[in-house]
C-alpha cells in the first residue's frame, strides 16, 4: 500500500487501476475568474471509472474552482480536462451534460418552487421522452423523494434538498458526477445522511468527484483524495492513509475540523 506523499514530479503517488484508463483527467490546470488572477496554478487530478474521489483543502485553496474548471464555468487557461480521452476543456456545461458529467453546485441547487417532481422534469430537459422511465429508476434510489414528489422543494430540509439536487444531476445517467461541498450548512446527523446517499450513489457505479469541508469524513469515505493548497496539489493518496498521515494533520485536519463546526446549521 502506498504511502501518502507531498505531490510532485519525483514523489510516488497512490495505487491506481490496473490497465485503467481516467474518466475524467485535468493535467496542469491554470485557471481564474479575472484577468490576470488565477486560482488553479497547475492543479492535476484523475478519477477512475467507479471511484469516488475526495478534494480537500483550507478555504480559498481553489477546491470549488477546480470542479467549475471540470464543468466548464470558470475559464481555463492552460492545461487540459478530458474525459474518456477526449478533451472538453473550457466546453460549456450544456455540451458537458450531454456529454455525460453532473454537476451538483453548493448553493442554490435546487429550484423551490417547483415540486419535487418537476425538479426532476428539469434535470430531464435534454431528453424529455425518456422521463417517465427514468425518474421510476431516481424513484427507487430516493424512494423518500418519490413518496413526497409532488411537495415544493422550498417547504424541504437542507438535507432533503440535497438529495433532490442530487437526484436531478442523475437523471441524465451522468458517468461522473461533481459535488460541490455537499455537507455544508448541515448538521452532523444531515451530513452522515449525505455521505451514506453519495456512497449508495457511488455503488451504483458513477464515479464521483467531490469538494468537502468536512475532510475527515470525506477521507474515510472516499478511494483516493487530493489535498489543495493555493491552487496547487499539496497531497495525494488513498483517502484513509492521508487521514492517518500526521503533516496533513498538523497542516490541514485541524483547521478544517474548526470549520466544520462553525458552518453546522441544519
């Protein structure tokens, strides 16, 4: 079992599939809001078919930015993002969609006056005639959501909103999906709801990329995860020895943690 390690050119990285080939790939990532500002400074990562793969890292480390970059919705400006081998960089997020990524924002994520079904109907736009069909399959893993499909998703929980969230970004059969800090704002029992829902989800075998304030929980769930830090990979490896590995606990467990508890509000 590999050991976790800074990220470098010379330093060894965690195990990865054999003879597998990334879904999705970003390679050297330079990317930012503003002219002349960038928040990705060369940030690399891969995610292999049916992973689930943890971004961690101190507030403003670029974590959020790094999954809008994979999703089209902030500017890249060297580097490349691919997926299967193909390269979408900088594509928009219609064509992504298509194309098969889901995308789970932290924030409004969900539109409230529509039902729960209709939410649903909105995560179909693209292929209509195949709704029915499909929100059955959505019904079976959120079988909580289709007995209460026709209540507002405004009148829902935090929580109960983020699964309707991410039940929407399913509805298209994404082969990956991106969550942005699904946690957030949630209590404890919430959050342990949330990460049970992204594993069941996992296990269906969509690969998962996901940004998560709660580092320690988010290390114990997932295959592999990267640490970021200023834009740049500070760590990599298998998610449960990054959370044993004592200079990511000095440097970034113990602040994170404060974080988390902080930002408890449902």
């Amino acid at each position: 079992m590999s050991t976790p390690s800074p990220a470098s050119a010379d330093a060894p990285v965690a195990a990865t599939p054999v003879a597998a080939t990334p879904v999705v790939k970003a390679d050297d990532l330079v990317a930012g809001y503003l002219p002349g500002v960038n928040i990705l400074n060369g940030c690399t990562l891969e995610a292999f078919p049916g992973e689930l793969v943890g971004i961690i890292g101190p507030n403003g480390a670029g974590k959020s930015t790094l999954l809008k970059a994979l999703f089209g919705l902030v500017n890249v400006r060297s580097g490349a993002v691919t997926l299967e081998g193909e390269d979408i960089t900088n594509q928009k997020a219609n064509q992504l969609v298509q194309a098969g990524i889901g995308f789970v924002p932290q924030t409004n994520n969900v539109f409230p006056s529509l039902t729960i079904e209709e939410n649903m109907q909105m995560g179909m736009f693209l292929r209509p005639k195949e709704f029915q069909t499909r929100v059955a399959e959505i019904w079976e893993l959120f079988p909580v959501l289709g007995e209460r499909r026709k209540q507002r998703a405004g009148s829902l929980s935090g929580g109960e909103r983020q699964s309707v969230a991410m039940a929407r970004a399913l509805m298209m059969k994404p082969k990956v999906l991106l969550l942005d800090e699904p946690s957030a704002g949630l209590s404890p029992v919430r959050q342990d709801e949330t990460f049970i829902r992204t594993r069941e989800i996992n296990k269906t075998g969509v690969t998962i990329i996901m940004v998560e304030q709660n580092a320690r929980r988010c290390l114990q769930i997932c295959d592999r995860a990267y640490v970021l830090d200023q834009g740049r990979n500070a760590y990599e490896g298998p998610g449960r020895e990054l959370a044993k590995d004592p200079k990511v606990i000095q440097l970034y467990l113990g602040t994170l943690a404060a974080d988390v508890e902080a930002s408890h509000t449902d």
